[in-house]
C-alpha cells in the first residue's frame, strides 16, 4: 500500500511516518513545505531520522503550488492519503491570518481536487478540537454544533463542511480527525509543554496564560499515531465522517507544570496573565467513536507520557 502523509517532517507527521514506514506492507511517502513559523532546524533533525527508514520516500512540496503537487500525486499513484500539513497556531492566527487562508484553506481544497482527479480511495486529514470553541456540555461529542473562535479553529471546520461537499459530489472518503492537544517527543517549541521545558533551558520567564486555569484533555502521540494507523483498513458507515481523538481525561495546566518539575525541576520565574480572546478554556472530548471503530484503549497516562517527553527533552536540547 501506497502512503502519502503531508507535513511529514512535522510533530504529528513525523511520529506517523516514521510507525507507518516500519510496517513492511506500506510504502510512505513524505511532503513538507518547510515553512518557518517554528524552528527549520528541528524538521531538518526529523526528516534526517525519517530518510534512514529504508520504506520512506520524502519530496519537498508546498500544497499551495498545485500543479507541482498534482503531477506527484498522479505520478505516484497512492492509495491513502493523511492530510497533516497545516498551519498551526491558535494565537498566531491573530497575528498572522493570511498564513491560515493560504495554507489551511487553500492548500486543503489544492489536495481534495488533486485527489478527485487521481481517484484517491481514502484521505485523512487533520481537524482539531478547537472546532468546539467554548462549551458548556462535557464531554465534547462529534455530533455537537461547533462554536469557533478564532481564525485556525474557522479554518479547520471550514475543512471540514468542504470535505462534506466533496464527498457528497464525487463520493469520495474523507474522514476527518479532532485532535486534542497532542504532546509528546519532538514536539513543536510553540507549545505549552515544550514552550515550558525550552523556558527551563534558556532560563527564561514563562508566561501562564489565563492565570493556568485552562483546563486540557491531552492525547500522548504514541497514542495518536496508533490510533491513526488503525484507521487505514477500517470500514467506515459514513464516506464523510469525523472522530475525536483524545484520551477523554481532563487536567488543570497548573498541574501539568508540577509534572514537568519533577522530571526538569529547574526554577523559573513565572508570569500569570490574563485570557487571551482566542484561547478555549477547556477541552474534554468523547472518545467513545474511535475506541468503537478501533478497539484502541491503552491511553498512555499523561504521568508516562510527560516523562517520555522530559527523558527526550533532556537528551535533545542538553538539559
């Protein structure tokens, strides 16, 4: 079977690529813009990890270009495609919205076309559980009208009424992942637990952003990936559909930090500030419709999972 996972040299991308290339009856296929929001550097270590895996083809491409982008697709002929190249970001998407527009809309509808064209017979892609906005119902199922509150949340849920319109025209499968604040090894310096850790190296002051009253459901990478790879063979009822992916437990980010303490105990100063406007407060999601389709329970206990990342953080940036 023929991969294609976009944004291959990503957080999320990486930690997929690199389980599916393992797997002797697949053949991945990687594609990155490169895009510098975060550290350029810490993509070029992954897909330096990522080229030693002999089942592992990657090809610098940007999903906005897409004639470059169709004449891969169509030359390589893959069988499933995971949708993972994105601009991320909830408070970047104050600063910079254009980014989203381009990359996040643009670049998705680039892919849904490319893949009409080529009779791709399943595309995952990534949504996220921002979609939800601010809730007062717990926990957050699929089937729950969406509250957006910010530009990166629009865009996904944007992808997704998309994703509806093209499965419906052309009777294409598209199923649509909600992500929930995913962590772990070789994760992305802009978020909260990395931003944490790299403040601990630099010795630098870390901002607490709603005084740390946000509440998250986490979801460990390893987790994720599995989850996601699981899905490949699956039979879905519906050709269009969405599924939460968490670990359907919740935990004050005050706590969060005593975590990381105890494997990193470094002292920094701490500045508690007020709520951003884009920022949800709390997540806490159902994972009762992937646990039915997949049979994955094992959620690694963010205890296990904070200390995988400490143990790397520590090897990675010399703590």
């Amino acid at each position: 079977m023929k991969i294609l996972i976009t944004g291959a040299c990503g957080f999320i991308g990486f930690h997929l690529s690199q389980k599916l290339a393992f797997k002797k009856n697949f053949k991945v296929f990687g594609i990155d813009n490169f895009d510098n929001y975060y550290s350029v550097k810490l993509k070029e270590e992954r897909k330096k990890k990522l080229l030693k895996i002999k089942n592992f083809k990657f090809s610098k491409i940007d999903l906005v270009d897409k004639k470059n982008l169709g004449r891969f697709i169509k030359k390589n002929k893959f069988d499933v495609i995971f949708h993972l190249a994105a601009q991320a970001g909830v408070r970047y998407s104050i600063e910079n919205p254009e980014k989203y527009m381009r990359n996040n809309i643009s670049g998705f509808f680039n892919l849904l076309e490319i893949s009409k064209e080529n009779n791709i017979k399943k595309v995952f892609y990534a949504s996220s559980s921002s979609v939800y906005g601010d809730s007062n119902v717990f926990p957050l199922k699929e089937n729950q009208t969406l509250k957006t509150k910010n530009l990166y949340s629009l865009s996904k849920e944007f992808n997704e009424k998309l994703s509806g319109v093209f499965s419906n025209f052309y009777n294409m499968n598209l199923i649509g992942l909600r992500f929930f604040t995913v962590y772990g090894e070789w994760g992305r310096p802009d978020m909260m637990m990395m931003k944490y850790i790299l403040a601990k190296k630099n010795k630098t002051t870390f901002n607490l952003f709603n005084y740390g009253h946000h509440l998250r459901d986490f979801t460990y990478i390893e987790d994720l990936t599995e989850i996601m790879s699981l899905m490949i063979n699956k039979k879905f009822k519906s050709k269009n559909d969405v599924f939460n992916i968490c670990s359907s437990k919740t935990i004050k980010i005050t706590n969060v930090l005593k975590l990381i303490d105890h494997h990193i105990p470094n002292k920094i100063k701490i500045k508690k500030v007020s709520l951003q406007k884009a920022d949800v407060i709390k997540t806490f999601g159902s994972n009762k419709k992937i646990i039915k389709l997949t049979n994955y329970k094992k959620f690694t206990p963010i205890e296990i999972g904070i200390k995988n990342l400490c143990d790397w953080a520590k090897k990675f940036y010399k703590l």
